[in-house]
C-alpha cells in the first residue's frame, strides 16, 4: 500500500491530536447528565473511530497492482479444398468405411472445438483465437466453424500454398499471430514453394496432413506432345506420356479421337512400375481441312483407381495448307538472311525466294544479287507470297510504290511482314522513316542506337503463351530453352513501342523489348530489334526436349518456322479482328481476348462498343464487356469454367469476326493422387511448426503445442483506497450512531 497526501506528516499528526484531545476533554467534561463510564468511552470511541478514518481519507492511500495487457493472439486456420480433397481414400477408424478428404475435414472440425479449447486453455500469455479461412485457385474466403464447414467442398483445380499462406499474413499484418494451421494433402501445384520467404513471416505453421500417404493404384495421361501448327495432307507424329502405378504388366486401350471421331487405339501393356512408371504412346494424324483442330487421348476407368479425372486429355492444334511462299529480301549476304534462307529451303513446306537488292550492277542471274526492280511493284505480285521478310534495308533501297504496297499488303489484304532487322535498317536511313512506319511496332524519328554486347532473352507473361515462341511443350521446359539458347549478338535501343504494340520477348536484364509483335490493318508484324538468332542454330543436343525430337530440326528452325506458320495465318477483309494469345486453355484459366477495329479506310476506331459474344459447347451463351486499351484495341477477359469448344464472335459496324478456342479439364489437382507427407512436413518443421496426421491429434493438443508469440506484458494499476462509497457509508454510520447515543443519553 501506498499513500499520496500532499499535507506535511506533523500536521496531520496535530490535527489527530487535537481532534483526539478535543474529543475526549469534551466528554470527560461533562457533568449533567451524568453518564456512567462505559457510555463514555463508547461514544469517545465512536467519535475518535470516525476521525481517525477521514484523517485515513486525507493521506488518500492506493494500492499498486500488476494487471495482464497481452492483446488476443489470432491462430489462422487453412483448409485446402481443391479437387483433390474430394478423393476417397481415407479409411474411417474401426470400419472399413472410406470417407472423402473433405469429410475427414469436416469430422474432426466437429469433434475438436478449436475456438472453446484455445480459450479454455488461457494463461498469463493471453488468449488464443482461431480465424477459419477455405482456400482454392487464387480464392480464399473466411468461414464461420459452427455453420461453415457444411459449405466446404471440393472446388478449383489449382492448389497454390504460397500464395494463401501470404495472403491471410497480409490481412493480419500489425496483429499477433499464435500460428497457421493448414489442413490439407499436400498437393501444392502452382510453381515452386519459396520456403525462404515463408520463414520471413516469422510464423510457425502447423501442418494436419488428410488423406492416405501411399501412393494409390492409378493411371493417368500425363501430357501430349505434337507439333502446334501441322498441315493440311500431312502426317504429323503425336506422342502421349501415360502414367500409372498398381498396374503392372496389364494390358488395357488407348485410343486418340478427333471430336467424336475415333481415329487410332492401340493395345499397350503397362510396364514394371519397379523399373519405369512412364510409357510413350505414338500416333499420327493427318488433317483433311485447314482450321483448328481438338484431339483426345483416352483411357478407359481400371477398377481399383484411385480417380478417372485424369484418364483423358485433350489437345488443340491448327491445321494449315501445306506450302507457303516467302519473299526474303535483304540489303547483302549478311548470316542472317543466309540462316534464315537455308532453314526455309530445307523444309518441305516452304518455298523461298531470296532477294539481295543493290542500286546498282553487277547483277549476278546466278545470285540472289537483285536490282531494286526485281521487288514487286505492283500488289497482285506480291500477294503471291504469304508472308515478307525485310532485312537489313534502307529507305532508298525500294521505291516508294514498292513501300506503298508493302503497307497495303499488311494492312488491307491482312498479309505479315517480319523486319529482321539491321543497323542500316534501324538507323536514321533506315525504313523507320519511310512509309513503312505505319506498319512497324515502334516510333524512333531519330533512328535507333545499337549496342554491340550480346543479350539473353526473356519470355514476357504473353510471350510465354504465344504459340510461335513455344519451343517445347513443357511449361518450364520452354523457360529453360530459352534462358540456355546463345545470346543475340547485339541488340537496340532508343525507340518508342506503339500503344498496341505487343512484346514477346525482352532484353533478360534491361527490360528493352526485343521481339514485339504489332497488329497493324487486317495484317501483323514482327520486328526482331537485335542481330544474331542464326546462332541459335549451334544449341547443344542436351538443350533439345522431347518436343523436339518429335518435331526434329534446331531452335532456331523450330521457332522461325512456327512464327511464320503463325503470322501466315490470314483473317477476312472485316475491319475488326479478334485474338487470343492461345486455342488450348484449362478449365479455371483466365482467357484474355483482343479486338482491333478498322474503318473502310483501315483507320484505327477509338470509343467504339464492341460486342463481344462468347458461346461454349453447352449453347449458354454471354456477352463481355470491353476497355480500350490502344488506339483501335480493345481487350477483355473472362474465366473458362466449362470444358468443351468455345466460339468467341466480335463484331462493331455490322463487322464481325469469330475464333475458336479449346477449354479442357483442368487435372493438375490429381497428378499426386496422394497425402504428400514429405511436403506437409518440410513446410512444419522449416516455419517452426509441427506436422501431424489429422486423425493421430486432438485441439487439446494443439492447444498444447501452441503458445501465444509474446511474453506476458504487465501494466501498473493504481487502485485508490479511499474513494469508496463504503467507507463514507461507515463514516456516516459512526457519526449517526454516536449521535442517537448521545440523544438517548438526553445530550441533544
């Protein structure tokens, strides 16, 4: 206890002396009426009890306490409810009952009231509450333990354990955290875990594994590998990747079909799964029609497995005429007309004629070496050819009707032209001061600067979709051949892109657009702003996939090949065109979807609504809405949440256009049909968490296992004594008592 008065001690002790003495002289005065002893001391008593309490009051005491200000520490709970915790696979105690994943789930949330346990468990640390959070795709929503639960169901094809965990730290960032517990099977599907940056959270997360940790007897069609663009009357080999694990040495079908149109089935015998668990299937196809075409692996349901989501998978490819006819044409014998010329002969659907134009003789007819009026002058000339490529030229190098044509032939007749550029091309001579400019992705009145130091490429997020730059089918296969290709040998800088102008590949360190693509009319573009790609010729056979041995031929070849096959492909004379960076998408993807728009004179057309009308295979069609992005473009998205065909059809003006695209199932969820424990536990034990079996722990023991994350903190609390209505009630009860007293003693 402790007193605050700020009257000196000696006076307060002269006022209880006085008090005292005056008291006890008035009494011990008195004569009439005479009061026996006993009734004196008691009312001196009760008189002296009083002051001595209000002189008590005076020093105003207090007494000094410790009180617990530790604020509520939140435990986040993450339940995984993508597809595969639909699985059946988990044995119920006791019985020989299967439940889901998710029913697992849902039990043990019922059994094991984290909410009352962790309350029930407070001590000096503070309390602990749980927060519910499900989690799917990119989605993560908070759920009510009581009444949520029945809402967890298996939904979304992707599993992504970085991005959750990321996101529910962000929304508590500044708040106390206890832990994260994540309830789920391990089936992480979305890029590499960056453990590293999980442990910078400085939060231990507990990980409840679900489902059964032994690999369960399944087959799957892991991938499909055939060439993107094959061609009309051809065959074309296509090649099917099987998995499967508990059916060893059996024989079942495979069969590929085209829509519903069986086309091949072949009897296959798994293999020892002690020595190989993947087999190679081979087929062919040979389109008949140009146009995009869907091809289907299948195999049929095994009893005993585990799921039939991924017995099947699908692929969209594009079928086109077989020959095409390139103009190259170049200012001299440079390596990359010489390359490029050699790859084109050598394939048997390409014809090429190559130009080397001078301004002045000798012209060799045994040569490429060209006068400038060997080019086109007039357009039915140059529509023989099915794409242009233009070297390193300068202005003067064709005539201005000859650079005219060139225009219309991109713009008005939905043609392509590749500018494979140069230093005379690029520079302030060069073409991007000419009537050319119109059709050129970028702006640079004063030419642009070359750097002679070679340069790596990086795939933008749209380049990494496009179909051209896919050199193998692998995702991160096609990342790896292009970060191991030889660097360009230089490249340039000191340029503008246009508004709709699009970059699919960029300078690894500088961020400089080197390979853009530009719509320009009915017609496209593309400019390779850097020297050196024949050298892609000379990639060592380890950088080759398996892609590319289907396919045969280098890189180099794979890539120029498909970019022309690609920019071939021409659109109608409608003065709107709608694209899509790809045709095969999964169901859950988000499609991105572009239109540019021309008047008759193929003049861009801004502040325009476009409709757009997207219809999948089941007839529900619906309308999106589009932003103008560009002059002239337009982009909107939407999310494929059907499987099936989907025809996308654009229109503005009474001018419409259509595509095709192919939405498939989406199996990514059902490629580890089993509780990765390895995972689930690296996770625990690298975050300073633990991991557990759902069944094998009670809340209790997690209650056990989890603390709050701070020490006890304590505040001083002043708690004053005197400032009670009690202590007036006793005062006022001594003084009324002595009064009634002394008037039964007759001295009132």
């Amino acid at each position: 206890m402790q007193f605050k008065f700020y009257w000196p001690l000696w006076l307060l002790i002269i006022l209880l002396l006085f008090s005292a003495g005056g008291t006890i002289g008035a009494y011990l005065a008195l004569s009439t009426p005479r009061l026996s002893r006993i009734t004196k001391v008691g009312l001196i008593g009760l008189r002296l009890l009083a002051i001595l309490i209000l002189i008590f009051c005076l020093t105003q005491p207090i007494r000094i306490g410790q009180e617990n200000i530790n604020p509520v520490s939140n435990l986040l709970v993450l339940i995984d409810t993508t597809s595969s915790m639909g699985l059946v696979d988990v044995q119920e105690k006791n019985t020989n009952r299967l439940r889901s994943r998710l029913e697992v789930v849902r039990k043990w949330l019922f059994e094991n009231d984290l909410g009352r346990t962790f309350s029930a468990k407070s001590d000096l640390y503070g309390r602990i509450e749980p927060q519910f959070y499900q989690f799917w795709d990119d989605q993560i929503t908070k759920i009510v333990p009581d009444s949520g639960t029945n809402s967890l169901l298996p939904k979304g094809y992707e599993t992504d354990f970085q991005a959750s965990i990321n996101q529910v730290a962000l929304e508590w960032r500044g708040q106390p955290l206890a832990g994260i517990i994540l309830i789920s099977d391990g089936g992480h599907n979305v890029g590499a875990i960056d453990f590293e940056e999980i442990r910078q959270l400085q939060t231990p997360i507990y990980t409840l594994g679900v489902g059964n940790e032994n690999q369960p007897s399944d087959v799957q069609i892991k991938k499909i590998e055939v060439s993107p663009i094959v061609y009309v009357g051809q065959k074309a080999p296509l090649r099917a990747t099987v998995y499967q694990r508990g059916f060893s040495r059996q024989k079942t079908e495979i069969s590929l079909r085209n829509e519903s149109n069986s086309i091949s089935s072949k009897t296959i015998t798994f293999a020892d799964e002690t020595t190989i668990l993947d087999q190679t299937i081979d087929f062919e196809i040979e389109p008949k029609a140009e146009g995009s075409l869907t091809y289907t692996i299948q195999l049929p349901v095994l009893e005993g497995e585990a799921t039939a989501e991924n017995n099947q998978k699908s692929v969209t490819i594009r079928a086109v005429k077989s020959k095409l006819m390139v103009l190259l044409v170049d200012g001299y014998p440079r390596w990359e007309y010489t390359f490029l010329k050699r790859t084109l002969k050598k394939n048997a659907d390409t014809e090429v004629e190559g130009m080397i134009l001078k301004t002045s003789p000798p012209f060799s007819t045994k040569s490429d070496v060209k006068s400038i009026e060997a080019f086109p002058t007039k357009i039915a000339d140059l529509l023989k050819y099915d794409i242009v490529v233009l070297g390193d030229l300068s202005s003067s190098q064709l005539s201005i009707d000859q650079k005219r044509i060139l225009v219309d032939y991109v713009q008005q007749f939905g043609r392509s032209v590749v500018f494979l550029s140069g230093a005379v091309s690029l520079g302030n001579k060069g073409l991007l001061n000419s009537e050319l400019a119109d059709i050129l992705p970028i702006l640079a009145p004063k030419g642009c600067l070359f750097s002679e130091t070679e340069v790596d490429l990086k795939l933008t997020p749209l380049g990494q979709q496009h179909s051209p730059m896919q050199l193998s089918l692998d995702f991160d296969q096609n990342q790896k051949i292009w970060h191991n290709l030889p660097a360009l040998s230089g490249w340039f800088r000191n340029f503008k892109l246009k508004s709709s102008a699009i970059v699919l590949a960029e300078h690894e360190s500088e961020s400089i657009p080197i390979l853009t693509y530009f719509q320009s009319g009915l017609g496209k573009s593309l400019l390779l702003s850097a020297e050196g790609s024949w050298r892609w010729t000379f990639e060592s056979p380890l950088q080759k996939s398996m892609a590319d041995q289907i396919s045969s031929g280098s890189h180099y070849s794979r890539f120029w090949l498909q970019t022309i096959r690609w920019l071939s492909a021409r659109v109608s004379n409608n003065p709107i065109h709608v694209t899509s960076a790809r045709i095969n998408y999964q169901i859950g993807e988000t499609i991105e979807l572009i239109v540019y728009a021309y008047d008759a004179n193929f003049m861009p057309m801004t502040q325009k609504e476009i409709k757009l009308n997207v219809i999948p295979s089941d007839n529900l069609s619906f309308q999106l809405s589009t932003d103008e992005v560009g002059t002239g473009v337009y982009r909107s998205t939407f999310t494929a949440n059907t499987t099936g065909r989907y025809i996308i059809q654009a229109s503005v003006s009474n001018s419409e256009d259509e595509i095709e695209i192919q939405v498939d199932s989406n199996t990514s969820e059902f490629d580890k049909p089993y509780l990765d424990k390895e995972l689930m536990s690296t996770l625990a034990s690298g975050t300073g968490g633990i991991y557990h079996q759902i069944d094998n722990v009670s809340a209790e023991e997690l209650a056990d296992l989890i603390s709050a994350p701070s020490k006890p903190v304590y505040q001083t609390v002043e708690h004053q004594l005197w400032d009670h209505p009690l202590i007036f009630l006793f005062v006022l009860t001594l003084l009324g008592g002595e009064w009634l007293w002394r008037k039964r003693c007759g001295l009132i």
